[in-house]
C-alpha cells in the first residue's frame, strides 16, 4: 500500500500523522519542539517524530508516498529550509526540513508550507462549504494567516505570504515583536506578547487594581483570561487585545475580501468568547467591504496538521476534492 504523511512544526510542539491514501489516519506522534542549541536539533526532532508516527502505523518511512509539512516560517523556499524563526531561541538559525525528510521517505514529494497555509488548506479540504475565498487566522504563539483567494492558495513566490502578524498596527512601536521589529500585530496579541502587554498597561496606569502575578516567571495570557470578569487589569487587557486584533482582521479582510475568517490557534481556541467574539462584533462595524463570516475552526489544533496531509495526498495546493473524514 501506498502511505502519506502530514507534519506540522510549530514553536511549542511537532506533530505528526500517517494516513491511507483515503485520508484515514493509522499513526500518530507529537513531541515538544527541541529549543535548540542548533536548527539541526529541530530538524532532529522532526525526523524523530515522523519516524514514531511511521512505527505508530506500522510501516517503515520508505512506504510513505508523499509528506506535507506546515510550519513556522520565515523560509527560504528554495532550500526547503526555516531562517530565524521568531518564537524559537536566537542561536537557531536555520532549520533544514524539505531535504532530510526527502532522505528519510525516499521520496522528493515533500511540500513545505507556512502552518498558517496549511491551515487554510486544511480549512478547505475538510469544509461543507469548500469557500474559494477564505482566510484561516492563527493567534497562538505568533499570529499569521492563510489565504485562499479565487479558489487558489497564496503561498508568495518564497512561501512567505500571510505574514499578517507582522503588519504594524501601533505606529508608536511600544512593543517589539520577536521577530525584533516594532509595533506589530503579533507584538501585542499573540500568546507569548500578552504578558508583556498586560505589564505595558499596567505601568502606563498604575491606579490599574490587579491580582495578576505580573513580577512572576510563569506569568502567562492564560492568566490573563483565566482572571476575565474578576480582575480590573485582566479585563483592561482583554478590551485592548480585542481592538488591536479587530484592526488586524480588518486589514485581512480588506486584503483579500475573504468570505469566511476562519480562527485557530491556542488563543483563540482556549478562549473564544473572551477573543474571537469582540473581533466579530468591531470588525463588523469597521470594514467598508463585505463583512465575512468569521468562526472557529471545526478542527481545532488539528487544522494545521489535516492541513499538511491534504497537501500530501493532493500533491499541490490547487485541488478542491475532499479529504474522507
């Protein structure tokens, strides 16, 4: 029989699945992404755990026709390689994955894409509607976007498109995103920058009454959603994430004038009332265009990983048939 493979590197973790040529999955494996010292040591923990979705499903790598990777970016394309990812430690600098995983399955069937690319794929390969004009919405570690736009996804000549977490949405630059550059979406309301947001706010009102461990190392966004309704920073906090976010949103839907938003992304998953719901109620009221429908994903933390086997199984972004669920 012939297998496929869907990989998905985020920051945090590296997942990945071994289906039938059906869509069925049959192996399965997830690991914490290495922090390094080296790209080589994640590149490692890629093969490691692609490997363990192989024994998983009981085959060697070499039945595997075809891989699908989504993950964190930026890339450079031509070597199927990640360059200074933004959420993982400085002394990673490179992170090879098209070329060893070709080694490892034998097979130059591999397709690398940004999570946020595969997401979209993932969005519309698994969806009732299969919308041509979409975009799925990451807030996690990072922000990002997916977009599929005249029924083709935009992947940009270098796999780089969609970056939308590093649009600037504060001109003054208060923060400074990971990816050292300021003022950017992500630098105020992805998972890892809202600690540090919520202490912005708090100096810039010290009158702000709080019970958030801000000085604590473990201090994290979910904390902050967890205080929601009880604590005056925590709440203040939340209504300006909200108003960053809607800005953003309403800088994709201008872009690309999606008919579906579609949210992922631990942030947005964990907390949909407190993020994905004030985003509906603004953008409606700010985009001058047609106003998208905006939900969560039907496949939770999956997207991004269904996302990459789709890609697998079709080899390439451009075709509409469905997955079997």
């Amino acid at each position: 029989m012939v297998y496929y493979a869907g990989v998905d590197l985020g920051a945090t973790n590296v997942r990945a699945i071994v289906a039938e040529a059906d869509g069925t999955t049959i192996g399965a494996s997830r690991r914490a992404t290495p922090r390094g010292p080296t790209g080589i040591d994640v590149t490692e923990g890629v093969l490691r755990t692609l490997r363990e979705a192989c024994g998983d499903a009981g085959i060697a790598p070499e039945s595997i026709a075809a891989t699908g990777i989504g993950s964190i970016g930026p890339f450079d394309l031509a070597e199927g390689a990640v360059i200074d990812p933004a959420n993982l430690p400085d002394s990673i600098d490179r992170i090879p994955l098209t070329g060893p995983i070709e080694q490892l399955i034998d097979s130059d069937d591999v397709y690398l894409h940004n999570d946020t690319t595969a997401g979209v794929i993932g969005e519309r390969f698994h969806s009732a509607r299969n919308p041509d004009d979409m975009v799925y919405v990451t807030i996690s570690s990072g922000i990002g976007a997916g977009v599929c736009c005249d029924g083709n996804i935009v992947n940009g000549w270098d796999g780089n498109a969609g970056e939308v977490g590093h649009c600037v949405v504060d001109p003054h630059g208060r923060l400074t995103c990971g990816c050292g550059r300021d003022g950017h979406w992500e630098a105020y309301c992805s998972g890892n920058a809202i600690p540090h947001y919520a202490r912005l706010l708090a100096e810039d009102d010290p009158t702000i009454s709080t019970d958030l461990p801000l000085e604590g190392p473990d201090f994290t966004a979910k904390d902050v959603f967890e205080f929601a309704g009880e604590d005056e920073l925590a709440d203040y906090t939340i209504e300006q994430l909200a108003h960053w976010n809607a800005m953003g949103v309403t800088n994709v839907v201008h872009a690309f004038a999606p008919i579906v938003v579609s949210f992922g992304g631990a942030v947005a998953l964990n907390n949909e009332e407190l993020v994905v719901d004030p985003i509906r109620e603004r953008v409606s009221e700010m985009v001058m265009t047609n106003v998208p429908e905006i939900r969560v994903t039907d496949l939770g933390d999956d997207v991004v990983l269904e996302g990459a086997l789709a890609s697998a199984l079709t080899q390439g972004t451009g075709d509409r048939r469905r997955l079997a669920n």
